[in-house]
C-alpha cells in the first residue's frame, strides 16, 4: 500500500493533470455513453430523467419518495449493498421488474449508456467513488450530504465537475432550495442583513454514539454478517473493518473512519446559507472550545468548534462557533424567546424529544440579531418586537412566489430550467468547511489553514489528514481526474 505522503503527491499529481488533460498517476476508467443522450444536450421541459437509486434503505428510502412524488423520472435500476435486506425491501416492491445491483461499478458498466442521473444515499465515505465515477461518465449525480468524508475528496469532486460543466450536480441539503435560501438571499441583497461579525450554529439532540464508551481501546467486534450483505463493497476505498452491527444502517456516521460526526449531518443543513451568501468560504483558523469524551475512535458526546474568516471584499471579519451534544448549549441574546423547530427527518427508528434548544443558528451583525432553525426555515430577528416593527414597515424583503423543492430543482437545471442550487463545485467547499472542523474534533486541537494552498501550517500531521489513508487496492482510479 502506498504511503500517506505518496498518496498525496499523486492524487496531487492527479490534479495537474486535470489542468493539463494528461492521464493521472493511476490510470483510471474510461467512461462510455453510448445510447445515452448527452449531458451537454438538455432534456425538454416534459420529458422523464431516467434514473438510478444508489443506497435504497433508510435514507435512501426518504430520497425515493421525494423524487417519485415530482413524477419527472423514470427508474431504471437500483442499487444497494444489502440488496434483499429487510430495509430495503419497500423500494423494491416499488419497481418491479427494474434492474437490481449489489455493486455500483457493474451498474454503471451494464447500464451506463441508459442511466441519465443518479441518486446518492449511501455513507458519507462512499459517496465519493460513486459520484466520482458517475460524473466521468457524463451522469448527472444529486449525492446526499456531506459530499465527502476528506477535504481531498471534495476537492477532487469539486475539480471533477468543474471540468464537466454539463454534468448536473447537486448535494442533498434540501433546505437550500427552501425558504431559507432565498430569504437569506434578499436579506444581503437588499442590505438588511451586513457587516456579520459573529455566527452560532448548534445541535444538541442526541446522537447515536452516545451511548458509547470513550474508554474503549478496539474497533467492536465482528458481529456475523447479513447472508444478503457485501460488505467489501460496502467498505469500498475504506480501510478494512470487520463487519458490525454498529458500523451498519446509520452508525458509520459515529466514527472517525466512516462518517462525519454531528457537525457533517447538520452543519450543511444548518449554516449553509450563511456559508454561501456571507461568501465565507474557507477559514484560516480552526480550533476545539471544548471535546467532551474524546477518543480515538468515534466523535465526541459534545464538541465546541471555533472557525475563523477573514474579511471577505468589503465584509468584515467573522467567526462561526459550532455546539453539539446534548447540554453544550451556546449563550442566546437577550430576547431571544423559543427556539425555531425545522420540519427536519429524524433518525431512523427514534421518535422525536423534546429538547432544550432546537437545532438552528444566531446571526449577530453590527446592528441587529437574527436566529433561524434548520432547512429551510426562516430567520427572524430578535427580538420579535422589533422583528415585528420592521415588517410593518416593508424593511423586511418578501420570499418570491415559488415551489421549493430540491429535488425538482436539479431535475429542472438536469432540464435546462434551472440552475442547480448547490452544485459540486459550491457545496465542496461547505464540506470542507466541515472536513476541516472534523479533523480539530479527531485531534482535539487548533490549527491555522492557508486559503490560497489549502494546507494545514503549523501541523503536519493535521495537513496529512485532509487526504486521509490512501484507498484500498483496487479503488486507486477513482483518485484520477
């Protein structure tokens, strides 16, 4: 196996040679269309996307619905892991008749030239091969959030469809098509919202790792494997683990090996318009406020992240502060009044609790004060008198008239109608936002960042992390641009 230093120096090698149009360090996959209509020619208003489910249980079972309830596709295959699993079995019954796959590269080499977009529901970690290998095959991809589990990933996916500009692409942050996004849009538009000098973003629900023990020096260990489980795909470019019950259906999300903690399920639900609208980019500083149960192992039962931006043209400086866990709470404005609750999917099989602070945001300009939930609900500002005061003075920008969905608007953009809210190339750098505070979670540090050549200062071993381990043999290609 290639060394963590010659892993980056090629998939950096990769990289120029994107620039260049040459062949990466390893070779790669070729992709093959035929039959299919190009990506470069949109469809018409009325005419069905064919397309492909990838990771069809639990989440994924959420994704199918939402997409068949825009009567815009036509299913063409499916694809899962666990296919025949008892999760699974409500999607199949859906589509009978519809091509089955436990592996996504034999989809894609039997049916490439009839699938026109797929649908990504799988773990953080595997996103990457699977959107990867469709956007080179000219495969319009919507790919569940975070788009990566290292900032290495994002980067070359970001890369990836910024060479294939006709190639759709879209992260499932449902909200950024919903109210939110557009309010929050006007609200800088119009000047309300200016001069944000301070961001607090949180969510204190329970998580599943919460019940884990911080003192434990192993990986579980393996539990028998479901007879209809491939689990040597399910791993993919991971590094080998023994099968697991608490590594399956939802637990990948625990561990530093598979998933992105609290801050990857929520941050891009929760701070994604401010990401985006602020223009804050990347920080240049990255540091743990608090780790509560750190390990070597999964996330912390509570963590306090502090990010700091730089000014931003003529924005000033500003710093986001992230909380999770279920009593690490942030300090609220005076006048702050009830928490905002988010119409938001809740973790399979937990019923939903109350809890002290909904999951949502506080924005503090020079002037005003603004608190929002999740999704795609709607800032208000604080405190509600004078929210209310400005509202009845029309100095409060009013939401266009217009049907928010997420997945319709990357059918339509898939169409020619629309663009695709948060493409690859916007939503990579949320992610690695993300991938950034993950690795102070994972070494319970602070470190500084370069914005201009995106590496980690003043630890090396940090810096090492935004690529990760290198992928397992045989998974080298889908590091070639």
């Amino acid at each position: 196996m290639v060394s963590r230093r010659d892993f980056i120096k090629m998939a950096g090698a990769g990289a120029a040679a994107l620039a260049a149009g040459a062949a990466g360090p390893f070779g790669g996959f070729t992709a093959s269309a035929q039959g299919r209509r190009s990506a470069a020619a949109p469809l018409s208003p009325t005419e069905k996307v064919k397309v492909a489910f990838i990771g069809i249980g639990n989440r994924g079972k959420d994704n199918i619905t939402e997409v068949m309830r825009t009567e815009m596709v036509d299913v063409v295959a499916l694809c899962d892991v666990n296919m025949g699993a008892p999760h699974t079995q409500w999607a199949i019954a859906q589509f009978p008749g519809v091509p089955q796959y436990k592996d996504f590269r034999k989809m894609f080499d039997e049916m490439a030239s009839k699938i026109e977009a797929v649908f990504v529901s799988t773990p953080d970690f595997s996103h990457f091969p699977i959107s990867m290998r469709a956007v080179k095959e000219g495969i319009h991809v919507y790919c569940e959030k975070p788009m990566c589990r290292t900032f290495l990933e994002n980067q070359l996916l970001i890369d990836v469809a910024l060479k294939n500009p006709h190639v759709v692409t879209q992260m499932g942050n449902q909200g950024h098509s919903g109210e939110n996004y557009f309010q929050f849009k006007a609200l800088v538009e119009s000047g309300v919202m200016h001069d944000v000098t301070h961001i607090t973003a949180h969510m204190n629900n329970s998580r599943r790792w919460h019940g884990y023990d911080v003192n434990m020096k192993t990986f579980p260990a393996a539990d028998p494997m479901p007879a209809t489980m491939d689990w040597d795909v399910w791993l993919m470019q991971s590094a080998h683990h023994d099968y697991s019950k608490q590594f399956d259906e939802g637990n990948w999300r625990s561990w530093y090996d598979f998933g992105n903690g609290a801050l990857g399920d929520w941050g891009a639900h929760i701070f994604d318009t401010a990401h985006e609208f602020l223009d804050l980019g990347l920080p240049y500083e990255v540091g743990m406020q608090l780790a509560e149960g750190h390990n070597d192992f999964f996330f912390p039962m509570s963590s306090t992240i502090h990010f700091k931006f730089p000014r931003r043209g003529s924005m000033p400086a500003c710093d986001l502060t992230w909380y999770d866990g279920i009593k690490n709470l942030p300090e609220l404005p005076a006048g702050f009044g009830d928490s905002i609750v988010s119409d938001v999917p809740l973790v399979a099989g937990q019923a939903y609790v109350p809890i002290e602070l909904n999951p949502g945001k506080e924005i503090y300009t020079n002037d005003l004060i603004f608190k929002g939930g999740s999704h795609s609900a709607t800032l208000e500002v604080v405190p509600k008198a004078k929210n209310d005061e400005m509202a009845a003075k029309g100095l409060l920008p009013e939401l266009p008239d217009y049907h928010f969905n997420h997945y319709k608007n990357f059918l339509n953009a898939i169409r020619g109608t629309e663009k695709a809210h948060s493409p690859f190339e916007k939503a990579g750098v949320l992610c690695q936002m993300i991938n950034l505070g993950c690795i102070a979670q994972r070494l319970n540090t602070t470190f500084h960042f370069d914005r201009a050549t995106k590496e980690i200062t003043d630890n090396p071993f940090a810096n090492a992390m935004l690529a990760g381990t290198p992928p397992r043999k045989g998974w080298e290609e889908y590091y070639v641009l």
